[in-house]
C-alpha cells in the first residue's frame, strides 16, 4: 500500500498543477490600435501549458529558425530576411584617385544616406552571424568597412607633412582630420550603443593609418608605434576593428598554414596595439578577397580552426551582393560591393533606395504578470515598425 501511495501521489500532484481547469494559463497578446485607432491588445493567444513562449511565439508568426535576443525588459526575435540581397561595402581611403580611393565629399554623401534612406548600420559580425535582431522592423540592412588602414581613413591633424610631422593636440586630444572616415562617419554615421558599425581591417606591410608623429619607422610590421597605439584603442572602443593580415598576400598564394599562421600574427599585433586584447575583433577581409585556389564554406571555415578565438566570419572583395543567409558560399566567404571614385554612383544609387534590397522583420515580447499595456516603444528601445506582443504570466 505505501508503495502504491508512493507512485501515484507524484503523478497526481503534477496532473493536478498541469491541468488547464485547476490554472489559468499563459496567454499572448498582440499589441496594436482598434478601431478607433486607441492603442490595445487585440489579438490573443493562450499559450499551451507545455509550450515555452518564444518558441510557441514564434512557430505561430511562422518564423524560421528565428535569432533570439534576451534583454532586461523584452526578448527580440528576428528572422533572416528573405527576398532580397544586402548591400555590404568595402572601401580602401580617401582620395582623388579613380581606383580604390573615394572623394571626402563622396563618401559623405554616402554616409548621410544612411538614416535618411531607411538603412540599419549593422556590424559585419552580427552579418557574418545570421543575427539580425539589431535591426528594426522596416529597416534595409546594410554593413560597411575599409581596408588597409590606409590614408584617409582614421587621420589626425599635424603640424607639417602628415606622414611624419607631430599630431596637433588641444590638452593632449588630437583631432581627426574633417576629411577623414573616421571624422565624417563621427558626423554623419548612426550609432549602436554608442558604437559606430564600421570596422576598419588592419593590414600590416605598411605603417598603420600612414603617421608616425615624429616617432621613428620601425619598418614591418611595424610595431610600437605610440600614435598606432593611441588610433586602435580609440577605434576598438567607438567603431570596429578586424583583421586584413599581417603581410596583406594573397590568401591562395600562402596556402593554408602560412596564410592562418599570418592571420593570427595579424591578431595578435592589433591585441599589443590595444594594450592586451582588441575587444572587437571578430572578422577578417581577405587581401585581394578570395582568388583562385582558395576553397569556401566549411573547407575555408577550417584554415582558422586553430586561432585562440574562432572568427564569426570572412570578407570577399568581389564586387557582389551578398545573401542574408551567406548562401551559397558560407559566413567566410561573404561578397563585398567594392566603392571608389570609378564606380561610386552605383553606391549612391543603392543607398538612394533605387535597387530593392533585404527588408528586417523582428518581433518584440514583453512579459507581465497581468493583462495591460506595455510602456511606450521608446522606452522599450523598440522601432514604431517593430511588431510588440504581450506574455501575460499567471502567478
Ligand atoms: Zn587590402
């Protein structure tokens, strides 16, 4: 008999806390106006007493493998777009030559296109990813980066020749050339937490951003220089940085072992420059993007296996749109749209919304214990555009 009791009893308390008569369950709402236009909760759902809401959540809005973002207040899920191709550009620097340099008063037009056209700034890792949660409802995704470090890119002003002549400081802050990437993007360019997603991959075989500040060359590849030092720390903590090689030679000239031992050299350099560890290192762009004899998908995936931190993922420079969903070559061998003064209006005609691109779609849940509405978007963080479900929780 005790027996008997001892199995039975565990199943009738569990069936008992289950039971959909003994409890009220969970249920979602979709926030949105009536008919009147007066914000509400117009759309219910009773979540399945088994069911976890994000999952059941999105199951119901037909979401396939969607990217799922815990926050204090909200969860984000968001889909990969589909139906459409994202623009990811690759700039070289700053200059009046017709290949691989853009006009200052080019490159910011390009940039003030950025918000007034409808485009999210996304990280080239959150890209490499698949994760699209940054980006609201209704907004185009778009990544962008430079190459080489070279000049124009993240310049200060000095007294004298700008390669070698001493930074110009006002108590000890220099200032950035007006005209170069980093001073037009500071401008112009939309943030995230306060981050500007632009990454700048450095390149060793010449000096860093092309100054010294009066300190000697050191020759290749060039390490120790105070002013480099001073230009990573600052970009690591208000842009992106991420690799481009230490010897900047082609991937398929160097064969695997060279090539990833070159990278990590590469990292390991950008980690000295920013006094232990560059946080935002998370990508590379091939030197001269990925040629002949260089495999993709997982084959490439492999060569970096062996680095002391995965990389999310590797650009290509060959002038082609790239897939949300890095098909068909995968997250290291992502396409790149090339912009320099020979084909600029192609940018520009992108960015001015003439070609249709990849549109976000992400949904917001916001949890509470009793129906009512949520707090406002803005508080929330969340787009006017961005679709915003209730999780009423029983007690
Ligand atoms: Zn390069």
């Amino acid at each position: 008999m005790q027996h008997l009791l001892a199995s039975v009893f565990p199943i009738l308390v569990f069936s008992f806390l289950v039971s959909p008569f003994s409890l009220a369950a969970d249920v979602l709402w979709r926030y949105g106006t009536d008919r009147y236009g007066r914000e509400s909760l117009i759309e219910s759902v009773e979540l399945p007493p088994e069911e976890e809401a994000v999952s059941f959540l999105s199951r119901h809005l037909g979401y396939e493998n969607p990217r799922i973002k815990v926050l204090a207040e909200t969860t984000i899920l968001a889909a990969t777009p589909t139906g459409g191709e994202v623009p990811v550009f690759g700039f070289h620097k700053l200059g009046m030559e017709p290949r691989f340099a853009l006009e200052p008063k080019r490159f910011r037009t390009l940039i003030r296109l950025i918000q007034s056209k409808g485009w999210y700034l996304m990280s080239d890792t959150d890209f490499a990813q698949g994760d699209f949660t940054s980006v609201p409802s209704g907004k185009k995704p778009l990544v962008m980066g430079s190459d080489d470090a070279s000049s124009g890119t993240a310049i200060y002003l000095t007294r004298g020749p700008s390669r070698t002549g001493r930074v110009r400081r006002i108590f000890g802050t220099p200032r950035w050339d007006p005209n170069c990437m980093v001073a037009i993007l500071e401008r112009f360019a939309p943030r995230e937490n306060n981050r500007i997603n632009f990454t700048f991959y450095i390149s060793f075989d010449a000096i860093p951003f092309r100054q010294l500040d009066g300190a000697k060359n050191p020759g290749f590849p060039y390490p120790n220089i105070p002013l480099v030092r001073e230009k990573i720390t600052y970009l690591d903590a208000h842009f992106r940085l991420g690799i481009h090689s230490l010897s900047h030679q082609k991937a398929a000239d160097m064969g695997q072992e060279a090539f990833s031992q070159d990278v990590l050299a590469a990292w390991n350099l950008m980690n000295h420059y920013a006094g232990g560890r560059a946080e935002t290192v998370q990508t590379m762009a091939y030197p001269y993007g990925i040629v002949d004899g260089v495999p993709d998908g997982e084959e490439l995936a492999s060569w970096f296996e062996e680095l002391e931190r995965p990389l999310a993922g590797g650009f290509d420079f060959d002038d082609q749109w790239a897939s949300p969903n890095h098909q068909p070559r995968g997250p290291y061998a992502i396409s790149r749209l090339g912009v320099d003064n020979s084909n600029w209006e192609r940018a520009r005609k992108i960015l001015e919304g003439k070609v249709p691109t990849a549109v976000a779609q992400r949904t917001i849940l916001w949890t509470t214990t009793r129906k009512r509405l949520p707090p406002s978007r803005k508080s929330l963080g969340i787009h006017r555009n961005d679709d915003l479900w209730v999780l009423v929780k029983e007690d």
